[in-house]
C-alpha cells in the first residue's frame, strides 16, 4: 500500500459498549475500513474521558467504568477518507469524527 507523504488521519471516538449490530462498533469500523482497502487502522483504548454529556468515564479502580473511550485512527490518503465518511455515516449514531492533515514520515509494509 502506497501512502502520500501527505496523509490525512481520521479520528473516530466512540464508546467501549458502543455496537453496531452484535459486534463492538469500533471493531465493524476496523473491519470496514479494511474492507475498504485503506491503509490501516489503529484501535486506541482511553483510560479516561468525557464526551457530549459530560459523564466522566474512568478505568480507576474503585469507579470503574464498562463505557471506556475508544479512539480509531485511520492514516490514508484525502481521497481514500473521504471516500470511507459515507460508511462511517452508516455506523456512528453517537461519537465524535475529526480529520486533520498529517504527515507521513515512514510506512513500511
């Protein structure tokens, strides 16, 4: 796979017991954007955080939270992102999406 020196990185925040269908919703958008055949997908897990209603989400022990951040980023060209939003579209009911320029230092396969 072949990736511009300038990128274009993809940022989707849900929650951990978001789903889509029986699945865990950041792992269809894994499965999608793979489907899609973008470069790659990288699934991050939050300890912390709060979103739209501002409950705060925690993996503190003794406030422990089944709702934790998930963040996936996608790295590809604008193109190739552009062309996965509509999907994205499909999937997210509730989240965050933000796309900002990056660039692309080293991808090796």
């Amino acid at each position: 796979m072949n990736v511009p020196e300038d990128g274009y990185l993809l940022r989707i925040f849900v929650g951990e017991s978001d789903r889509y269908g029986r699945r865990p919703l950041y792992e269809e958008i894994v499965l999608k954007a793979r489907e899609a055949g973008l470069a790659g997908a990288t699934v991050l897990r939050g300890v912390m955080g709060f979103g739209k209603h501002s409950f705060i989400h925690t993996a503190k022990i003794l406030r422990l939270s089944e709702d934790l951040p998930m963040v996936v980023e996608i790295v590809d060209s604008r193109e190739n992102v552009e062309r996965f939003l509509p999907v994205l579209d499909g999937l997210i009911t509730d989240g965050l999406v933000t796309l900002e320029r990056v660039s692309v230092i080293q991808y090796r396969g």
